[in-house]
C-alpha cells in the first residue's frame, strides 16, 4: 500500500474542524505504511483536537504516548472554558423552559448539543438533539433535527439513527426535503454512507448521483465535493453495468459539476466504459490512498477487486476464444499475474470458461450454437404446424357454411361446439 505523494498538509485542509476532521487523521496515523506519515498526522490530530473541547480524548491521546508530555496548561483552560460555556447554556435553557416558548427551548436544546458534540461526547450530544422533537412544530424544524442527530451519527459511526433519521428527513411532509437542495444533498451522502457500509454499492451509487450541484462544499466535514465524485465513480465501476454507466454516470447533467473538479476519474470511466483497460493502472495507485480514506478504507481491496473482474468479464465476452499474451498487453499486467485473476474469477463462475496454460489461450465455453439452431428450427415447424391447422379448421368452417363470431385472437379449444350461438350461425 504505497504512501507516495500523499500530501497530509493538503489532505487536513480539505476539511472543516471538528470530530470527523480527528477521526481522519487518526485513522490515517493507524494505517499509514510510512513510519513517518504515522507521527506526523498523529501529531496533527492531537494539534486539532486543541482546537475544540474533547478534554478527555486529548489526555487518552497523550497518555498512549511516553515520548509526549500532557499539555496540562491547555487541559486547565479548556476545563475552565467548557464549565462556563456549559454554564451559560444551561441558564439559556433554564429561561426557555420557564418561559415555555417552544422556539427558544429547542435552540437551547441545539446549542447544548453542540457543546457537547465540541467536547467529543457524541452519546449526550445525540440525547439532546433527541430533545428538540418535543419542541418542534414546524416542518423546517424537524428537518434541523434529523441533520443534527444525523451529523453526530456520522461521527458516532451509528448507522442505524443515521439511516433512521434519513427516512425521517425524507417523509417530513410539512417541509418536503426537495425544497432544500442542501439539506436534500446532505441527507443523500448520509443515506450512502449507511449503504457502502452495508456493502449496497449500487444503492449507494446511485443514491450520490442523485445530489444536486447546489450542495457543494456544504457537506464538505463529511465529504467534500471531490470525494463525492470519487465515492460516485468507484461505486458505478464495481456495480454498473456498461448500459448503466453510460446512461446514469457519463450522460448525467446535474452531476457534471462533481466529475469536473475529478476529471481525472472522469477520464477513467470513459476508458473503461470504452474498452480501454490501461486505466486500471489509475486505480491501482488510487487503492493505496483509500485505505487512508476513512469510510472507504473498509471496502477498498474489494472494490478494486470487483472492478477489475468486471473489466476482464467484459474483454472476454465477445470472445470464444482469447489470446492471454493479448490480453495481459491490453491490461498492462504481467502475464502469470493475469492467469492467477482469471482462474479466481473461472472458479467462482464469474467467466464459463477454461485456460489452456500451455498455449495461454481462455477458451470461453459458449452457448452449443448447433444445438440452439436445431432446436430454433423445431420450434418453428411447431408453430408451423399449429397455424396451419388452424387455418384448415377455418377453411372447413367456410365450406360447411358456418361463420365463427367469437375473438379471432381467442383460443380455437376453449370454443363451445355444442350449440353456441355466440361463437357460430348458419349463413
């Protein structure tokens, strides 16, 4: 997993403060190959953490640490600076409640929230927000509600009051979620996160494709733009099919504003969807940053995986029989590299196929061309067979003077012989 060109300083500045913003950088300290790359961002996120009030996570970070001293001068302070935020807040929500104003109370609850969510207690964070249902009776105050819990969701890594709060959000007929592009926008990257991890990858393609270019960077302590292009583009290779691709990723208008700040991945869809398989070069670098990636760190080496088995499915497709040499050129792989992925993906019935080693030759086991011809060809002399008998009947029906009355398209059995005036009369 090759750390080459990972720019950590470029990397942080993507993102907004905050928890997520941590949890980036410690996961990247976890998982970094580079000895090097480990400490800097370790040190980076402990310089992050000093930026907000998570007290507790900042000692446990240290403390993990016999080569670093606890900063107790900052520890001090931000005790002292949480006690009397913490203290005005509450005062705020003592007021509202007394004055029974439902608007008030449920901005103090938020605020509360916030503090909380600030000092890297996401569990009480989310009691609060829960709070502000009581208080909420309009549909825009709903909707605040569900971003809030869903926010901290995310960061709680609680998928199913993120998925939960997303239906919510979304059947909130008192403010359709349509009216607000970025709080629409912001519920589809929530639901899609829940999805990947669910291992859904065409849910969640399908459900990024959907977020309107007004969102932007609004979103961006979750996913900025970029990645949104990123996660759209990974997920379509590995669950698309060529038809789908060009249809709902390529062709797609309102998305075109995500693709351009990625045309580089732009460029390798077109590829792949071209036939072009040079391009999953491209990927193979990519795979060792999003083992850096926090959400995508988990399904990296199988969507990579799934995606290179789907381009060695498409390029055999047409083919009965295909020259290995040719093929590993086309893909720039070594060619025992390209038998060893070709006999995974025969063996677990991606391909119907077989490899001759010797003369590096797949051959495909098609359909029996011969056999489907014959049996085409008894099928149509079948058919032959009941139309003419069908015309005789009527041609004896003719001479016999009789007329036949009922659905021509009707079946000639179901016809009831015996006296029905509504099918038959003398002429």
């Amino acid at each position: 997993m090759p750390s080459e060109g990972f720019d950590l300083e470029a990397f942080a500045a993507r993102y907004p403060g905050g928890g997520l913003k941590i949890q980036r950088l410690l996961h990247v300290a976890r998982n970094a190959p580079s000895p090097a790359l480990c400490e800097a961002a370790w040190r980076a996120a402990v310089e992050e953490v000093k930026q907000t009030l998570a007290v507790k996570q900042y000692v446990e970070l240290v403390e993990d640490r016999a080569d670093v001293d606890v900063d107790h001068d900052w520890v001090d302070d931000a005790k002292k600076r949480a006690a009397s935020e913490l203290s005005v807040l509450e005062n705020s929500f003592g007021v509202a409640n007394a004055s029974r104003t439902g608007d008030e109370k449920r901005v103090a609850l938020r605020e509360l929230g916030r503090h909380y969510r600030r000092r890297g207690d996401t569990a009480t964070a989310a009691k609060y927000f829960f709070r502000m249902r009581d208080c909420t009776t309009k549909g825009a105050d709903v909707l605040e509600m569900c971003l809030e819990v869903i926010a901290v969701g995310i960061e709680a890594r609680s998928w199913s009051m993120v998925n939960q709060h997303c239906a919510r959000a979304e059947q909130n007929r008192l403010h359709p979620l349509e009216r607000d592009k970025v709080a629409f926008g912001q519920v589809c990257i929530a639901r899609a996160l829940f999805l990947v991890g669910s291992g859904k990858y065409k849910a969640a393609a399908l459900r990024l494709l959907t977020i309107p270019p007004e969102l932007g960077d609004a979103a961006a302590d979750v996913l900025p733009a970029t990645h949104i292009a990123t996660y759209a583009a990974l997920l379509a290779l590995a669950s698309f099919s060529r038809a789908e691709l060009k249809a709902k990723f390529i062709d797609t208008t309102p998305f075109r504003a995500y693709l351009e700040q990625a045309p580089e991945l732009l460029e390798v869809v077109h590829d792949f969807y071209h036939s072009r398989y040079a391009c999953l070069k491209v990927l193979d670098l990519m795979t060792g940053k999003l083992h850096l990636d926090l959400f995508l760190s988990a399904h990296a080496t199988a969507l990579h995986n799934t995606i290179r088995e789907r381009a060695l499915q498409q390029y055999t497709t047409p083919y009965l029989a295909v020259d290995m040499n040719v093929m590993a050129a086309a893909f720039q792989m070594p060619l025992d590299e390209l038998e060893e992925a070709l006999a995974q993906i025969i063996l677990k019935g991606g391909i119907p196929a077989r490899i001759d080693s010797d003369r590096k030759v797949l051959h495909r086991r098609g359909d029996n061309v011969v056999r489907a011809t014959f049996e085409d060809v008894l099928g149509a002399g079948r058919q032959l067979i009941v139309d003419t008998e069908d015309h005789l009947r009527r041609i004896s029906m003719s001479h016999a003077r009789f007329e036949y009355k009922g659905d021509r398209d009707a079946d000639d059995n179901d016809a009831q012989w015996s006296g029905g005036a509504n099918w038959m009369q003398w002429k």
